[in-house]
C-alpha cells in the first residue's frame, strides 16, 4: 500500500529516489518524505499530501548524498500527519522506510522505551528504526542485526534500512509486501516493483518472503530469516520507462483504457497454443481434473471472477464459487469437489487475494494465479501462472486489466470445455474466432468519448446512481458502479436487474440516473421489464446496449450503443462505455483520476 526506494553508490541521489517515488505514487500518496545520507549526516524532507508538496520541499531544501531512501505513505498506524510520513530517523543513526503492518509493534514499542528508545511518530514502522540501532549499538554487524531484527517482528513488511555510520550499505527486507533490488552499473537500488527500478536498471532480485540482505554499490548479498546466506536468481524484467509514461494523454487511465484492444491481443496470444488454437499452461489433463473451481480475488478482480462464473458453468459445465478474497481468508470452507483455486489480481501483490489463495492452497487446492505483473508474490507462490498481458497499470482504478482478465478467463473457459469434451473443437475454435475480432471492435468503442461526454457532465451532480445488469452483465453493472464512485466519489450501487423488485425499487425517485447494460442475449426481454419498472417509477434510464439491442428499450431516456458482438463477449464490449463515463464524471468532476483519494493501486495489507 506504501511505495519504498532506495538508492546507494549514486551521486545526487536525491532526484533519482524522487523520480523513482513519482512511478510509485499510485502506491499511495498520503504523505512522502526522503532521507540521504550527507557529509554531516542524515538530512531528510517530509511533506503531507501527493508527490508534488515533496518535490516543492526538495526544491526549496536540496539533499546531497550518494545513499539515500524514499517512501510514499498510505496511512495504516498514525494518522496522516508529517510526523507520521516516512523516512523515520531513529537517534540520527538509523534511517528507514517501510510497507506493511508490523503487529506486534505495541509490545516492541514498550520494550524499547523501557530501554530508553523515544519515539516521535505514531507509527509502527519507527519501531522498525529503533530495533535496528539497539542492535546496532550493541555491536552487530549488519548481517547480525538484520537477522535479530527480523527475529523480533511480526507482521507483514518491505523496508530498507541504512546506518549513517555505513552510508554506502542499505538493509533491505521483505514478507508479504513486495520488495525488489536493482543492480546497476556502480550502485545499487531498491523498490517496492521494478517500475520504481525501470529507468535505473532491469537486472532485478526479488526476495522471497522472510529474506534480508545487505546491499552495497556493488553487491547484495541476501539471506534467510536465520541469517543463512541464500541465493536469489537476477531476472531481467520487462517494465521499461516508456511503458510507465502517459504517452500524450492527460490521465494514464485515458491511456490505459485506449490500450485495451492490444491488452486483449497481447493476453490472447498467451493463451494461444503453438498449433493456434486456444490454450491454457494447464495441461489437458490438468483441464480434465478440474472438478470445481474457486475464484478468489477482490474489488474489479473479483467482479471479473463473477463474469467467469457463468462463463465456465455455461460451456465447461464446471461450478465456480466466487469468493470475496478477504472474507475467505478467514472463512472454514468446505472446499468437497473444489479441486482449484484461481487467485485473480492485477498486481499480484493484493494481500487479502494472497492469504486467500494461501488458505486455498494448505485446503489441499491447485492454486492457479491470474495476474499481470508475472514477477509477482501471487505468481510466485502459486503452483501455475496464467498471465495477463495488459502492461503496467498505472492508474488506480484497473480498466485494461480487467478486460484482459476477462480475455484469458474466457480463453480458460473454451478451453477447459473443450478439454471436457462440453463443447467440440470447433465450438471452441468459433469463441477463439469471437475474441479475436474484439481487438478492432472494442477499438471502435473508443470513439464513444464524444458521445458520452454530455452524459458524463450531467452526472457530475448527481447524488447517487444505480447500475442494472443482468446474468453475465450483473459483474459488469457491479464493475460500473465501483468505477463510477472511486473515481467520482458519486455514490453509486450495482444491482442484478430482477433483484430490483425485492427491495431497491424504492430507491428509484425522480430522475435518479440508472445505468442499464443489456445485451442481445436470453435474458434480454427479462432486463428490458426490469428497466421499464425503473422507469414508471421516474428512474432515468441510461441504456448501454449493443446497437442490435437499443430498440428494445425504446423508453430509455439516452442510449449508447456499441457494435453488436457474440453474447459470450458482451460483457468486455459493454464495459468500455462504463468506464469512459465514469473517467469523464471524474474529469468533469475535477477529482484526481489516476489517485482517487484515500486509495491506492495495490493494498498490500489486509
Ligand atoms: C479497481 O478499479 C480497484 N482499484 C480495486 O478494486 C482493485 O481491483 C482491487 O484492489 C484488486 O486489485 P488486484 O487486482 O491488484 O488484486
């Protein structure tokens, strides 16, 4: 949920810590501060709020050094306050930063004051700084004091550590929260992903959970919990400085929802085997010896994982349970025939998806992991990746992400039916056909930004707005509502269309917006009374359809159409035009769109 960066061996380090913090600040952006490590000692700017009132500071109070560290801050213990913002400096000795929550950082706190430690922020993470200088004090050497620091804590955490009497070696260690080192060219690095690192180096470690290592200009030598020197492999990892800029536009979620067809491509052409037909890194009879499936993930993830749900029920006659990652976490289920586990996340990194898919795992479950950062804690720890190819996401609220999620889970859909022998192989090759026409249709898509332009103005007042889907567009109504209200602000609810008549129906007043999805499908007829009992009752009715399908409504107050496409693809083509409208609420709005308030892009804390 934080975003950390360290940097040693790097003249001027400071602007190079403060680069790396701006492609971390979708991380979080309650506070930021960086420390380094000058001639007289440490010196350190802290400021509350986004990146910006940090970069003013370090204008105004230049640091020199070639070592230094960088945290951005979304406040878990301590409120939002300078104090509170990371780097924390402990007796102007230790200087650290870190992501994660340390539990028993009460108990700590009072030995250590018992001790003589005093304290000057709220937070746990400034325990992390005094653990270190006790050990340090007492006379350990750095390998010493990272494996009796690690000894006492518990709790989840990447942090980077530095000593002002070491000033070319940082400590760096991880659990749960994703830490990865970077070796230069004379100096090395450290960040919370490789998109901190994608400028400075792409010779990349990523240590396992537990792990700590001393990292110098020119090594990082890395060890277990027990102080065990280990050997991590270098990866060279993909994310590249071109990949992590806006590329023209003015938000990166314009630009992420505009990279949507090559999303598709790109995740559609992992999912295709060597003789071009769909596949899955399953192998068939991996496919055969699926039983039942639990989808496990959160937020967008999780409504992707519904969408799937009708999907492999429907042609693979497989059942699905969709789990809410955080409530099965800690939930006794009864996993019976439930054979798999598909943890679904954009980053990889989402910890109540992670601990789900842990609990799955120690169920006796196959965990499959569905993620777009295949360098992640998710893809690591699961035992099979299946990857989604959108790119580095940017902006907080996930748009290509998810329609590429939705690209490989119906590829696995055709694929485990065909594998089933529930549909024939040229069934599954008339779906791979669908999909890959959907590149150039959901390009034709992004034209709409004209069209719902006005509509997105007139939302900009509303109170509150109600989303309508039925079947596999209930997920997708969900999806436009969470979209529309972490991006607006604008409250906003997503409803199964024939749930209405049991209850909020009588939250339909007088031109309440209600966004209505409805596509050419079975259940069509069905959505279209639901949407006509909104309307007697005053609702206004915004109809997102196929154009095949917008005569049905023909009582819609405004419609948008999209191009007509198989059913089984609706649900991608129909989720274009609710996140365009709610990107242009949110524009029109004036609310930060790639850094919604009190929001982050990973939540790597449960
Ligand atoms: C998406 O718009 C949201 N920002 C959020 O719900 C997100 O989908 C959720 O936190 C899960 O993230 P993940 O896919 O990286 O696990």
């Amino acid at each position: 949920m934080c975003g950390i960066v360290g940097v040693v061996g790097l003249q001027d380090c400071a602007e190079t810590l403060l680069d790396s913090l701006k492609r971390l600040e979708y991380r979080g952006y309650d506070s930021s501060g960086i420390v380094t490590r000058a001639a007289e000692g440490f010196v350190m700017n802290r400021a509350v709020g986004k990146l910006g009132a940090l970069s003013a500071t370090m204008r105004d109070r230049p640091l020199s050094g070639r070592s230094g560290l960088g945290h951005t801050r979304w406040a878990t213990h301590g409120g939002v306050s300078e104090r509170n913002a990371h780097p924390h400096i402990a007796n102007n000795k230790v200087a650290i930063v870190h992501n994660g929550i340390i539990e028993n950082h009460a108990a700590l706190r009072d030995e250590l004051r018992a001790a003589g430690h005093e304290f000057a922020s709220e937070t746990d993470s400034e325990v992390l700084a005094h653990l270190f200088l006790a050990a340090f004090d007492q006379g350990m050497s750095a390998q010493e004091a990272g494996a009796a620091v690690l000894s006492q804590i518990e709790g989840t955490f990447a942090l980077a550590a530095m000593h002002v009497d070491h000033p070319d070696m940082m400590i760096v260690a991880r659990n749960a929260s994703p830490l990865a080192i970077g070796l230069g060219d004379g100096a090395s690095f450290v960040g919370s992903d490789a998109i901190a690192l994608a400028p400075l180096t792409r010779n990349v470690i990523y240590l396992k959970d537990n792990d700590f290592a001393i990292v110098t200009p020119d090594s990082a030598q890395i060890f277990d919990a027990a102080g065990v020197s280990v050997h991590r492999e270098v990866v060279i990892v993909a994310a590249s400085q071109g990949m992590v800029d806006k590329g023209g536009f003015r938000h990166f979620m314009e630009k992420e929802i505009h990279e949507q067809p090559d999303a598709i491509a790109h995740t559609l052409a992992a999912m295709t085997g060597t003789d071009g037909t769909l596949s899955t890194p399953l192998s068939r009879d991996d496919l055969q010896a699926i039983d039942g499936i639990v989808m496990l993930a959160a937020g967008t993830s999780h409504y992707a994982a519904m969408v799937a749900r009708y999907w492999i029920e429907a042609l693979a006659r497989v059942p699905v349970s969709c789990e809410i990652a955080s409530e099965y976490r800690y939930r006794k289920p009864v996993t019976g025939a439930f054979t798999t586990a598909i943890a679904i996340s954009q980053s990889g990194e989402s910890l109540d998806t992670l601990m789900a898919m842990r609990h799955a795992g120690e169920a006796g479950l196959r965990t499959v992991g569905l993620v777009n950062v295949p360098e992640s804690t998710i893809a690591r720890e699961a035992s099979l990746v299946m990857p989604t190819r959108a790119g580095p996401e940017i902006g907080v609220a996930s748009t290509k992400a998810f329609i590429a999620q939705l690209t490989a889970l119906i590829c696995f859909a055709a694929a485990l039916a065909e594998a089933r022998g529930s549909i024939d192989a040229q069934r599954r090759d008339e779906i791979h056909e669908h999909i890959r026409g959907l590149p150039s249709i959901i390009g034709r898509t992004l034209g709409l930004f004209d069209d719902i332009r006005p509509l997105a103005h007139s939302l900009t007042t509303a109170r509150s707005a109600l989303y309508l889907g039925r079947d596999v567009l209930f997920p997708v109504a969900m999806e436009g509502a969470l979209k529309l209200k972490e991006l607006s602000y604008i409250h906003a609810e997503g409803f199964a269309s024939g749930e209405m008549k049991h209850g909020p129906i009588a939250l339909i007043e007088e031109g309440l917006p209600v966004i209505a999805l409805l596509a050419a499908d079975e259940v069509m007829g069905k959505a279209a009374s639901n949407l006509q009992e909104a309307s007697a009752r005053g609702a206004r009715i915004i109809l997102v359809t196929e154009e095949r399908a917008a005569h049905v409504v023909d009582f819609a107050d405004q419609v948008i159409t999209v191009p007509n496409v198989d059913p089984l693809l609706a649900p991608l083509l129909l989720t274009v035009p609710v996140q365009i409208l709610a990107y242009l609420t949110a524009f029109e709005k004036g609310t930060d769109v790639d850094q919604p308030r009190n929001l982050a892009k990973s939540v790597t804390v449960e």
